[in-house]
C-alpha cells in the first residue's frame, strides 16, 4: 500500500512542483520556510483488490492541496491558489507510476481558515483514484 501512496504524491508534485510560483512541500513546509508555499497531504484512504481484470488494486485516495499564506488577509492564498494551483490539479493526467489514473478531482473546498501563528490556510480535497496494473 505504501507503493501507491508515494507514486501519488510523486506525481502530485510533478503535476505542480515546477508549475506555481511558489515552493511546494508534502505534508509540511520546512522550519523557516518562507510563504507563501503550497502544501499537500494524504487526509484519507481505502485500497480495494480486485482480482480477474488483470490489476492488483484500486486505490481511492483523498488529498489536501492548499496554499498557505501569512498576509494579514487570506487574498494572497486564495489568489495563488485559484490562479494556478487548483487548475494544475483539478482533472490533471497525473502519471502515476504502475498505476493507471481513474481521475483527480476536487471533492470540497476547504473554507479559508487562519491558524494559530497568523497563517492562512485556502485550498481544497482532492480524490484520486489510480488502479494498478499488473
């Protein structure tokens, strides 16, 4: 299972890693990393097999993708985040190592929030589904 999960992270970074104008980190942006960054995450997934169609298993995964911002105002996020990192993933045909890419799409937003250090949060969950091949 662990497999899959880093196959998609690697192809969401490949998606947008050189695409935006800002640095993008899985999980969490580095100690004194400078924003505005994008960040991205595994919130949730399930992993069925399936036998008899000549793959191994299919595997639905949800991720965060947002961009973080430490303006006073969330506008930067939001901007950064509609202008050019939601349209590089919604639909995208992300390549998948070993696995053959069913969609990735935005499932919900994610309201703008501002955390506790002053930095807002403005991005969306994002489904993917890949099935493995064999």
């Amino acid at each position: 299972m662990a497999n899959e999960f880093s196959a998609i992270g690697s192809a969401i970074y490949a998606r947008i890693g050189t695409a935006v104008s800002v640095s993008v980190y899985q999980n969490q942006a580095p100690q004194g990393g400078t924003p505005p960054y994008c960040i991205y995450q595994q919130q949730a997934a399930t992993e069925e097999y399936v036998f008899g169609n000549g793959s191994n298993s299919m595997v639905d995964a949800d991720y965060v993708v947002k961009v973080v911002s430490n303006r006073h105002w969330p506008t930067e996020a939001m901007q950064i985040y509609d202008g050019s990192v939601h349209p590089r993933i919604q639909a995208a045909p992300l390549s998948v190592a070993g696995h053959a890419l069913m969609f990735c799409v935005r499932v919900r937003l994610i309201p703008p929030y501002q955390d506790s250090d002053m930095f807002w949060h403005v991005g969306g969950m994002y489904r993917i589904t890949v099935q493995g091949t064999a």
